[in-house]
C-alpha cells in the first residue's frame, strides 16, 4: 500500500540550527522523562504523513513552503550576525509571515482548534468529525492571517536574546508558541531561531521581563511541548526533566501543568463552556488595539508584499 508525503511540521532548516557540531539531535519524551540513548537526524523527526493535506488542497504547497523559502533568505543573517538586523519592506514581512505560520502549522494548533471547535454547535461537531483536516486548513489560514496583522502593529515590540555557547535552547514538537497572558505585561510570543538565540516579541513591557538563563527558558519550553523536547546535548535534556520534576524549585502546580501537553491547556479548554462569540470578538480588538493600528490592508489575502514597517527591535 503506497504511503503519503512526510510533511515537516518544524522545517528542517530550523531544527538543523538546535543540532550538535555532528548533526543529530537528543530526546527527551516528555510523559515518561525518558532521555533517548542515540542521536537523532533533522530529517527523521517532527514530521508527519500527509501532515496540511485534506481532500481539496495541500497547505504545505499553497502556504507553507513558499513562507519558508522567503524566510530562507534572511534565516542566517538572524540566527548568526552578533547583531542581527530587521528591515522593514519584503524581509520583515518574511520574519512576520514565518513566525505566524509556525504558530498554526503544529500538532498544538490543530489540537486546541478541533477542542474549541466541537464546543461551537452540534454542526461545528459533525464538521470535525468528517473533515477534521479540511477544518484544521481553514482555521490555520484564518489564525494566521490574523497573526500576520497582530505580529506586524506598530506597538508590537521585538527583542533578541543571545546565548553563550555553554548555555544551549531545546527545541519541541511546540517551537513557536504564546505564553497565556498571565505573565507582567501580558503575552509574550517566543521563538527559538538557533540553540543560542531566541527572539521574544510582545509590548515592550512584557519583553522587558524575559532577559532570563537557558535552563529557566528550557523549562518555559518544555512545558508548552505536546511530546518531545530535543537538545543538541544530553546535560541540557537532563536539567529540563529535574525541572519538570520539581528537582530544581518549582512548585508542584507548576510541575504538574508542565508535565501535560500544552501546559495543560488542552485539559482546561475541555472543563470550560463554549465562549461567547461577541465576547470573544471584544476581548481579541481589544488585544490588537493595544499594539496599535493595523499597518496591512483590509482587503489583503495570505500571501505577502511590502509593508510599510517591519518588525520593531526593543
């Protein structure tokens, strides 16, 4: 029986810049914090079988590679350059267009959406349950289109952090991700462009707060993972299963949210009653109001042009 095409739900491009001087990487499954005994190759990870293909379409080829090949260009300079540089026009919008792709294009994103998505209506039900993947599609391209207009405000603030070589960022199966809003100054939206830099977006003031150790930041990350949490080395992996098991100080809630997928958010959303829709068309122009006024058009579609500002640095 033939089978279909793998799909890379993190590319390979990004999870070849969290990799050890030989190439591989390390595991660390999350439910068991079990450490795998051998190295792992970007290719044969993080990847899944006709992963953005339902019965109309493939959003691998319609949205996601092209994102990626765009993002390509500028990828070195920001993961490399000691001081790294975001211009505004076509390579801000590739970094924009990029990091709101990696937050829909994830197992996690399709979990929460199909979560909320049978909560709607008993029709909304019945449409995940005979198109989950046509489902997961339309709402990836919705959600994304509205990352590409928050990510891009005018308030919305970028900073980067660097590494030094001893202290090493883990990739998961959840990369890019937002933390709740719970956080000083609100949601801060984290991603990891190499095993030494990461960039933290959000106001200036809930950036202001993430100057912060690997190990603390590797927790963060392994937390938000579904499965597994990769390192270019074993000592990194080691320290992020004494944090989740409570080893290092954390307190047992915490512990307990990280060792569950998502921070547990997944088993939060199925306790909670179906939101309002006005309530929650309120609170969400509320949130993109407080970065400011959309800079992209109102008739715009997914694909990308120039813009007239990119991403701001803090």
């Amino acid at each position: 029986m033939p089978t279909g095409r793998n799909q890379h739900q993190v590319p390979q491009m990004m999870i070849k810049r969290f990799a050890s001087a030989g190439g591989t990487l390390t595991e660390l499954i999350k439910p068991n914090l079990e450490i795998g005994s051998r190295g792992r190759w970007p290719k044969g990870i993080l990847f899944g079988e006709n992963f953005y293909r339902d019965h109309q379409s493939d959003l691998d080829e319609e949205l996601l590679t092209p994102i990626e090949q765009r993002f390509a260009r500028i990828y070195p300079s920001l993961a490399e350059d000691a001081h790294p540089q975001v211009t505004c026009g076509k390579n801000g919008a590739a970094l924009i267009d990029w990091i709101a792709s990696m937050l829909v294009r994830t197992r996690a994103y399709a979990l929460m959406a199909q979560t909320v998505g049978r909560k709607d209506s008993v029709f909304g039900e019945l449409l995940w349950k005979l198109a989950p993947a046509l489902m997961n599609n339309i709402l990836r391209i919705s959600w994304f289109s509205e990352l590409q207009d928050i990510l891009s405000r005018p308030l919305f603030r970028w900073r980067v952090k660097i590494y030094p070589p001893e202290e090493t960022v883990v990739l998961t199966d959840f990369p890019v991700c937002q933390t709740s809003g719970l956080e000083p100054d609100g949601q801060v939206t984290i991603v990891p462009l190499s095993k030494h830099r990461v960039m933290f977006g959000g106001s200036e003031k809930a950036i202001a707060h993430w100057d912060i150790p690997a190990d603390d930041l590797n927790a963060i990350l392994a937390g938000y993972a579904e499965r597994s949490i990769f390192a270019a080395d074993r000592a990194t992996l080691e320290r992020v299963a004494q944090h989740l098991r409570g080893e290092k100080g954390k307190p047992p809630d915490w512990c307990d949210a990280a060792r569950r997928p998502f921070f547990g958010f997944l088993d939060r959303l199925k306790g909670m009653n179906a939101p309002d829709s006005h309530e929650i068309s309120q609170w969400f122009k509320h949130l993109k109001d407080s970065y400011g006024e959309s800079i992209l058009p109102s008739d715009r579609g997914t694909s990308q042009g120039d813009r007239a500002r990119g991403p701001i640095l803090a």
